[in-house]
C-alpha cells in the first residue's frame, strides 16, 4: 500500500508537469514526452492490482437510472398507462430478441441499425428494433384479428447516440395499437386523441400534431412526375424536411436522386401547404392532384378523419402537414408525428429554424409518432391473411429529458421512496425494541424504515427523515417503555407528541393519509 | 390459388401414405421414399408464396405475456413492489446488456450460460445474466456506498428451457438488495423478513426459507477433511441435495470429485442436519466443527440472525440447513432460499421425493434465493474498496405458473381491461352522438370504450361488455336525444334507467367506485 501511495503521488504531480505544458502551449514533443512517463505510471499502479485497466460503464447509448430518475420515469408511465386504460387498451409482452428473420424486411434502410446477437449454436436472434414489428407477428402467430392494446417495453437501435437530446440505442417505447377491420379512421382519430391526452397531460408545453397520408404522398409524387421506382427514396428525402431547409432538400432530389429540377418544383409547392379539413377539400379540387385516384383516397379519409377529430375536440393542436413523410417502410394510409413547439426546453436540432418548420418556432423533435399499417400482419401470415393496423408511439426519452430538466429547475425535491415513519431510539441498547416496533408496523402496512445499527445517534436518524423526506419519526426511549407510549414526531415542523403503542397505528394512518 | 389448395390436397394424403407406413413398420427404404415425395410437394407449396418457410414462433426458451397473463404478472409484481416499498427501498435500472468484461468471472460455470452479442464493428456486449452484477458495477461506477434498492428487470440464461416447471431463457427477477457497512445480520434478517411476507401474500401455500453460512459450509468442509482447492467443486455438488439422494452425490464427490470416502461420510452428517438457533448453537458445542474459526463466525451469525428472526416473527418458517450451498460464485456469508412444500400445485423435479428433501413434502422448487456478498462491489472498484451487500432475488416466473394455473382452477375470470362502460347505440346513423359522449367521459377521466362502427348492432355490443366484464352500458337512441338522457344499463342484471346527461358522470363514477 505504501508503494502504491508513491506512485498515485507521482502521478499527480507528473499531471501537473503535462497541464503546465500545455497551458505554456509547450512543443507537442515536449508534452508527448511527459504524457508517456505518466501513462507508464499509470501501468505500474494498473499492473499493482491489476482493476486499473477495467472499463467501469454501459455500453456506449445506454445509461442507467438512479432513483431520482427512476421516480421521474415512473410518473410519466403513469400518466401514460392511465390514459390508455382509460380508452379501453389490454397490454402485452413479447421478448426483447426475435428470430432475425422476424425483423428481415420490415425497416428498409434503417436495417442496418438492428442488434444482432451472437451465433453460439442455436438460432439467429436479434434485438427488438420496435415494438410494432413483434405486435404484427403477435397477432399472426396468435391468429388474432381485433384487438387494442399497449406495450411499453425497451428497444434498440445502433444508431448514433445523441444522449443530451434524449437519443440512446436502448431506449423505451409506449405503443398503444388498433387492430380489427372497422369502418375507416375512427380508431385513426382515437389514436391521435390519445396523443393529444397524453402531451396535454404531461404539461409539457404547447404541441402540434402534423398529419398526412401515404397515399396523398404517393399520389403527389405520381402527379409531379416521379417515376414510380423513385417513390420511396424520394420519401426519405421529403422525410428531412424538419432537419433541412427546403433548398437542401430539393438539392439532394435532383443531385443525389437524379429527379428533374420541374418535379421537385412541383412537390416543392404541395410540401409548403399546411391546413386542415378545408385544404383536403381545396386539394380534392386541385387539378393536377384530383388527376391521381390514391391520392384522393387519402384526401377524403383526411377530411372524414377532421370531422372525427372535432368531435373528440382536438383539432386546435392538429394539422394537416403535407411534408411529412416519415421514413418507416410499414406504413399504408394516415400517418401522423406529434412536436413540442416551446423554446427553450431542449435544444434544438441544428437548422430547424430555417425550412418548412419554421411557423413553429423552434421544434424539439418528435415526442410521437405512428400511423396505419394494414399489410404488416399479413407479411407473417401464412396465407397472407391481412389484418388491419393503427397504432401510436409515444417517444419517451425526449419526455424524460424536458421532465428530469424541469425537475431539476423546480424548487421541490423528488422522494424516491414512500417510508411513511421511521422508527428511531435516543438511547442506547433498544435495537429490540425498534425491531418490535417496525416489525409491528410493517405487518399493519405501514411503510417504515429502521437503522441497521445497534446504538445509532438520534441525529442521524433524524438527518436521514430530513434528507428522505420521510414525514414522522416514531421515537423509543426507557421512558416512552416505561409508560407505554411513543413519541411522535413531525419531522417539518419537529412538533412532538405521545402517543399510546395501541393508537400509534391509526395515528401514523390518520396523519400520512392527510398527507 | 386453386394450384395451392390441389397441392395442399396431395401434402395431406401423401402425409397418410407415410403414417400408414410407419405404423406397418415398412422397410426404411420404402418409408424414406414416401417423404421424399412429402418434402417435394411441400417445396413446391414454399415455392408458391414463399410464406409456407417463414418460421412463426419467439425465440426457444422465450415466450409472449397475453393480455390474461399479463394482468396477473401485474397484479403479482403489485403485491411484491408494495412490499419492497414498505420496507422503504427506492428503485434503479440498468440497460439490459453490459460490456462483456463486466460479467466475466463472476458466474463460475455458469458463465457458459451468458449471452453475447454479435461484434458489430464496437463494444463486445452481453445480455445481463441477474440483476446482481449489474446493481454492484452500478454502485462502484456511482461511488455509492449505502443504498436499498429493488430492481425488477428481465434477465438471460441459454440454459435449457422447461417452460411448463417455469424455466425460461428470458425470465424476470426481483431483487431487493441493502448495500452498506452495518451491525451484522440485521439487514440480512430484514431480506428474510421481505421473503416471508412476499410469499404470504401472494398465498403459494406452506413454504420453507431455508438458511445456511457459506462460512459454515467451508469451515464443514475443512473440518470434515476436503482440501481447500476442492471446497468450490465439492460445494456444487452439495448443492444438487435438493435435486438427488445423498447415495448419488457421495458417489459423485468420491467417483468424480476424488474425495475420500471417510471425507464424504462425515460430510454426510452434517449436511442430513436441520433445526434453528439450537442447532447452532449445538454445533458451536461440537468437537470437530468447533475447530474451524470460519465455521464459528458463521455459525454465531446464524444465532444473532435467529434472535432478529424471532422480532420479526418469521422464525416458525425459516429453517437452519447445512444442505443448503447455492450456485453463484460471489456468495460470502449468509445464504438462503424459498421453497414451496405443498404438494400438487406444480409438477415436482424429478428424484425430489428421495433423499434429503424428502421430509418438506414434495418441493416445487426455489422461489426465492439470496445472500451476502460482500466482495462484489470491490470487483469493481479502482480502488478495491468493498462496499458490503446483502440481497434476495424473488423467482418470478414459477410464482406466474402457479398462480395462472389457480387463476384456470378458479371460476372468477381475470378482467384484462378496466373500461368501466360502453357507450353503445340501438339505432343507426347515431355515430356521431356516441362520438361526442364518450369524449365527455373521457375528458371527465372515466374509463369508456365505443365500438368503431358506423351502425354497430346492439346486441353486438352488449356482447363485447359481457365478454371483457365492462360492468355498464351507456345506450343513445333517438328518444334519450330528445329527453336529453342516455339510458344506463347494468350489464350483470339488465337493468336499465334513464340518467340526465348532466347527471352522467357523477352516476358512472359513483357505480364504478362501489364495485
């Protein structure tokens, strides 16, 4: 230990020597030269125990929770689960990995992005990529053609992690999903009402709520002269349009994508509209888009989807947005993103202020997302049988990260435990006697907590309460036994008083319930 | 199509030719023939849609929650998470993979089990394997010295999966630990204390925490003549008494293991022993366990733990058993495990009715285990410094299979939904009107459901309430429009009254909460 004492010395002060270096801006042989005596330094002491040399973290984008966040977490869950129960939802598992060739096919390019895990003699498996993919091959495998439920469950993407905008690979997803062969867009309107209950509920700031359809999109790239084998990486690109001014847009159609500068103009125009019912119904007039029978469709399940909105009285947040395109392959009909459009929260993604987003002052990013995907189901099925999917995802991460920021911005503390009462001793040898007391307590459901010490000092009994926040403190002293009592106390205001061991129960019941 | 089912046809009566063969015991030759026809036109079959090759199932040893199951799972882990938080733990989570290096060498033989993920070009990951490890690099990571914390999280074993006993590859874990430098086997009694109300609870039926020393297990062996680079490998073969008669693990320690006859047969004796703080006390008595120091440590412990038993009132389960060893490597004292004793609830391992279990009745297996493990954290430490814990881990999934076989046994179905009325119509045209009255009732938080159909048929609604226990019915019609009511029905007896619309919601809300 000795030895080892020297060296962390020497470190330290050979640190110091390479700081000093470099704030002299000393030659870069000068300080390379003092950076290796201290590496070598640093290898004695590793090669001392040998623990020097072990990586102490998660894996890159992931992170643990502490109990401040877990607490956090817990209470959006909450708001979220109550509002799906509220619309009458079931909820489900599935595993975190699949049969790889599950997820074959389902994402386009962001395939890539899929967890693969190891062959050690068995299966292909992979990661979940989403929670939509595996509820598809539910229902198939299953053989189940109606039902709404929720799932809330981690999943993983190797993307590039952004983890101070709330991006990580491992990270949760709260899915609520229709399945069942209805008459149209009323389950498309419940969705987007359960997204307007959730942001509402969440206080998270006002939101907007952009809406298209697939088909609009499709027909709009027919009638602008988009070949056809061009639909979906044309997509892609309209996709970037709250990332990227329109100019950079139109530039990587024409450049990288090879579309004529006269299409891109032409979608150019239909991709700056936003409205509502009246611009579905000015769009069904439009010359060029009415000439596409696809888009129409869309145009009128668009306008039936506002007269339903209007019913759930949630069109003030909702717009009709025909640049939105969002890139998964899955899609079939409405599609819908929900954005934060308050300042200040998060930062925002870099040029989001120029470009088609920019009505709506600084975008966080999508908190939600989701949309209609009726051939899903039936890629699993054996006999292709389809059944028809509407489903909403709720983007949780970038809701921690506003919600923690405006924990930590607030006055008031987060408790990360319930304990109702602690059961502590001023005096010396009555471990028995708290260990009765809780045990007592415990067994009539009261949530208590005892010091693991034998003799521990009222002080720090007390700190604890404070620090926990754990209203009363139910205190045991020689007179309190003699007399049969307890002393109660009320650790904010420190207000104190006997009461009998028979009605400490319902007292310590009475005053948390007030609480 | 017609092409398929033809060949669907000729799959079905070839497959009878080949039964037909097998069951006249045909020559090899003919048989093997016949299904080479069979595979052919099941080839041709894939060929068609290329459907037919989809493999459609989870992952060996993983299985999907349905909505039934899942409602129990919730309702178990209520009963588990309210008993961690009267004891006052705060929660964590940790990512479910880990750097591999982070699991390496922490499970002794069992590290075969884990598994890796594929190198994707980055870290080498892992799944986590408990939830143990993961909590101790989380303590060292965060210099945390003191804490009590639950985690329920899934965990991953490629062991051999026998899903209807309840053992999955992926499988939930309930840990509650306490970290801390403590007066002894007070928290450790406090983990015993958390398992006997748990089980309690969830009403499994009789059980039985056994409770044993890894210190009196060395100092045993040490005692009774194995040598000290033996006590790892003997101790793993102690640990299979709940499994096998003694007669075959003496014969694997002396055949297999090279110990001595004489060793075995004294270890024999005391491993046959069972009792309470007597027994501990005796043993402290005996001439040759009185030897060992370790032993003696340990064996004092298991009196202070008993005397902190007896206050806690949990003595008339736990038992002292020196058959008791337990698997994981990082064990360093106290160890323990749960197990159910009544007969017939779950089919029993094999072999459990001879040897040294054989008194308890039949065993269904551990549903709990835990211990000390005080050298753990400092694995992970720079700096070696230890940070001593002690924990339990509630084995989740055997309690599901028990109590979704009691929920089949019952009468009373599990509701998978808590929608507390339908908003239903008997006339057409009336979609709009049950559109805008479940947004009232939704808006005023309550739990409302409405079919997703322009002119749903009456009846088919009030089947959906009796099917999925929706306890009202809030039924529009042309007259309750013009009388400004809804007529309220009671789905269980019928009966139906007209309520005011202003007097809706009060009157949902004050039937509901009765129930």
């Amino acid at each position: 230990m000795e030895d080892k004492a020297q060296i962390q010395e020497a470190i330290k002060s050979q640190g110091e020597v390479v700081r000093k270096l470099k704030s002299e801006k000393a030659s870069k042989e000068q300080i390379d030269e003092e950076v290796a005596k201290l590496l070598e330094l640093k290898a004695q002491l590793g090669g001392d125990d040998g623990k020097n040399q072990f990586v102490l973290k998660t894996a890159k984008g992931t992170r643990d929770y502490n109990p401040k966040q877990m607490a956090i977490r817990e209470k959006v869950f909450s708001t979220i689960v109550s509002c799906f129960k509220r619309h009458g939802a079931e909820t489900i598992d599935t595993p975190v990995f699949e049969l790889k060739e599950t997820l074959t096919g389902k994402y386009g390019e962001d395939s890539k992005l899929i967890y693969d895990l190891k062959d050690q003699g068995g299966e292909l498996l992979s990661l979940r990529y989403d929670l939509t993919v595996p509820f598809a091959r539910y229902l198939a495998m299953n053989k189940i053609t109606n039902i709404k439920r929720y799932h809330i469950a981690k999943v993983y993407r190797r993307d590039n992690p952004a983890m101070t905008r709330g991006r990580y690979r491992e990270f949760y997803q709260c899915d609520f999903d229709i399945a069942g062969q209805y008459d149209p867009m009323i389950p498309d309107a419940e969705c987007l009402k359960i997204v307007y209950e959730i942001l509402s509920e969440l206080e998270l700031g006002d939101f907007r709520i952009k809406v298209n359809d697939r088909r609009i999109l499709d027909g709009m790239f027919a009638v602008c002269g988009v070949p056809d084998d061009k639909f979906r990486t044309i997509c892609s690109t309209v996709d970037k349009l709250d990332k990227m001014p329109w100019e950079e847009v139109k530039k990587e159609m024409v450049t990288e994508k090879g579309l004529s500068e006269e299409a891109a103009d032409q979608i150019g125009q239909y991709v700056s509209m936003q409205g509502g019912k009246d611009l579905a119904e000015r769009l069904l007039g439009d010359q060029k888009m009415s000439r596409s029978k696809t888009a129409c469709a869309g145009l009128s399940d668009i306008k039936l989807l506002f007269s339903y909105l209007e019913l759930f009285r949630v069109t003030d947040k909702v717009v009709f947005d025909l640049s939105l395109a969002r890139g998964l392959d899955y899609y079939t009909g409405i599609i819908y993103e929900a954005i934060l459009t308050q300042t200040g929260v998060a930062p925002p993604p870099s040029g989001a202020q120029n470009g088609a987003s920019a009505e709506e002052g600084v975008s966080v990013g999508s908190v939600a997302g989701g949309g209609r995907y009726d051939g899903l189901v039936g890629m699993f099925d054996p006999k292709s049988r389809k059944v028809p999917c509407v489903g909403v995802s709720i983007g949780i991460e970038r809701i921690f990260s506003i919600m923690e920021q405006k924990a930590e911005a607030s006055a008031v503390r987060v408790r990360t435990t319930e304990v109702q009462v602690m059961v502590a001793s001023a005096q010396k040898n009555l471990l028995e006697e708290r260990l009765k007391l809780v045990t007592a307590l415990w067994d009539a459901g009261i949530k208590a907590e005892v010091t693991y010490k034998k003799n521990p000092k009222l002080l720090s009994q007390l700190q604890h309460c404070e620090e926990s926040g754990i209203p009363l403190v139910a205190i045991l002293g020689e007179q309190e036994l003699k007399d049969g009592v307890v002393k109660l106390r009320v650790v904010s205001t420190r207000e104190e008083v006997d009461v009998s061991r028979e009605e400490l129960i319902g007292e310590i019941k009475r005053r948390t319930s007030e609480a």
